[in-house]
C-alpha cells in the first residue's frame, strides 16, 4: 500500500476504525491506489446507514414506551 494512502487512513480515526472491522478491504487499497476514492464512498454510505439506522431505532423505542404507558395507565 502507498505510504500517502496510509497516512491518510491514520489521521482518518473513524475511517480507520472502520477498516479494522472491515479489513479485506485493505486487499483492495494494496492491489490498486484509486481504491481510497471507492472506499470513502463505500465508508461515507455504510456510515449514512448506521445512522439513519440508529435514528429508527429512537423512534421504534419511543414508540414502544408510549404503547406500554398506555396499557400501564
């Protein structure tokens, strides 16, 4: 892997938390340099959908607070 390419991972923390998770994806930044493009996208989308995730998440809980403290009441 090029050396500008893994300084920029390591000054990227939550970048590279995620390649520990995700580590085949160093196979790819080894094979070709253009790849760091594709993965921040690739990291960009999976982080939008953690998000959006976690957010339905809120909703679904609230929800299911508000049902039970109607049956309690």
């Amino acid at each position: 892997m090029e050396l500008d390419i893994l300084l920029k991972i390591k000054s990227n923390k939550k970048l590279y938390d995620y390649l520990h998770s995700h580590s085949y994806y160093y196979r790819y930044l080894n094979r070709d340099r253009n790849f760091y493009d594709k993965l921040l996208k690739i990291y960009k989308k999976d982080n939008r959908n953690n998000n959006i995730n976690k957010f339905n998440e809120v909703i679904d809980n609230a929800e299911m607070i508000s049902n039970i403290l109607k049956v309690v009441e």
